[in-house]
C-alpha cells in the first residue's frame, strides 16, 4: 500500500533535483552527443540504484533505530529549512529565482572550454551529486514506523516516477524545463521536509508517545511552517539603515 505522506513529498523533492541534473545532461548532450551524455547520466543512476537497494535492506533489517532517526531527523531539519528559507527570500524579492535556462548557458559555456571526457563527467558528477540528495531524502522519508516495507516502497517509488515523469517531458521538450514552478515546489517540499524533521528528531528523543496525535501531526506541522513561511515572505525583514 502506497503511503501518500511519504510518496508525494519523495516526488515533489526529487522532481526538482531531477530537472536540474537533466539541465546538465541536456547541456553536456548538445556539446558531446546525446548518446554519450545519457550514458554517463546512466552510469551515475547505476550507483545510485546500489546505494538504493543497500539502504533499503539496512532500514529493513534495523530494529532499534532510534539513533538514526535522530541522525535523519536533524538531517531534515538542515535540509528543509535550507529549502525553505531560500523559497521564502525568493518569494520576498530578497533573492532571484533559480533559472534553469541560465544554469543551462552557464554549463555549455564551461563545455566549450574542456574536452568530451571532461564533458562526460560534469554529466557523470552533475546526475550524480543531484540524485545524492534524492537518495538522502528517500532514505529520510522511508525510515521505518510501523510499516518499514511501505514507507520505503513509498518513498523510493515516488523518487522513481519523478524521475520517469522529468525524463519523459525532457526527452519530448529537448529544452531546459524552465516553466517547472521550482520555487513555488520548494516552498511547499521545504514546509513538508521541516515538517517531518521535527517528528523525527523530537520522537527518537521523547519516545514513541511524543506526539499524541501520531503521524496526524505532520500535516499539521508542515501546514505550520507553510503558514509561516508565507507569513514570512509576505512581510520582509527590511535592512536596517546606519
């Protein structure tokens, strides 16, 4: 049974960090072929699928957890409140929007200065550094609790169809997915992300009791952090004049 509170913020996160590793590929594919730059974007999902099936295995074989539920709960902490503060500040006017039609021109003008092979690990490296992340959050989202099998079959499967989902739109667009409203994800994955941050680390040091309400609580701590943040955003903090 596939876990929704688990799937849609997997696929929401991955969606973007797969957008920007397609950007590169795209990049590096016009400068070295399309062949080429596929198969080192490939070769960097082959270490991902192996990191994947090895932690899917650790988190189905653990037991007493606790400890790395702290570990992956202060990881989501850092992790969504880094999303979410840039969201906020670019909501606010207080930094520009990512644009991945710059990030494009920007990756085929270092292109022009190199050779084909180090064109086919900036594929390689940029694939691979973008599906750490995906690989990190599918291994926080699909901690065991109560249901290890779910929430991982959960998590890992949302990351697979965002994924599939960028790939296939990419492929039939051949251009820079630049009208993916990134930031407005970010946002929403940065309230969603914190919220389960702050399960995690609260319950691996309170006990399983800390939150009486149990897993209903995280709709209602990310739709705190998106209030906030909105709030936040609507209402900049103004630099203060000397």
């Amino acid at each position: 049974m596939i876990d929704l509170t688990v799937a849609v913020p997997a696929f929401l996160t991955s969606a973007v960090e797969w957008v920007e590793a397609f950007t590169i590929v795209l990049a590096v594919g016009l400068q070295i072929g399309g062949r080429r730059a596929g198969s080192a974007a490939l070769a960097a999902l082959g270490v991902l699928l192996v990191l994947g099936l090895l932690t899917g295995g650790v988190l189905h074989l653990g037991r007493a957890l606790g400890w790395l539920q702290f570990v992956i709960g202060v990881f989501l902490l850092l992790f969504g409140t880094r999303w979410l503060g840039k969201a906020i500040a670019r909501r606010a006017g207080r930094k520009p929007l990512h644009d991945e039609d710059a990030e494009f021109a920007q990756t085929r003008a270092a292109l022009s200065r190199g050779d084909r092979r180090a064109a086919w690990f900036i594929a390689f490296k940029g694939t691979l550094l973008e599906g750490l992340e995906v690989w990190l959050i599918v291994v926080a989202l699909g901690m065991p609790h109560g249901g290890a099998a779910a929430r991982w079959t959960s998590s890992a499967g949302g990351a697979l169809l965002a994924l599939v989902v960028v790939a296939a739109a990419g492929l039939l667009i051949r251009a820079p997915l630049s009208r993916v409203p990134e930031n407005a994800i970010k946002f929403l994955v940065g309230a969603m992300i914190t919220a389960f941050g702050t399960f995690w680390t609260v319950e691996s040091l309170a006990g399983a009791g800390a939150w009486p309400l149990g897993e209903w609580s995280l709709p209602a701590l990310a739709l705190f952090y998106l209030v906030g943040g909105l709030a936040l955003s609507a209402r900049p903090f103004r630099a203060q004049t000397a």
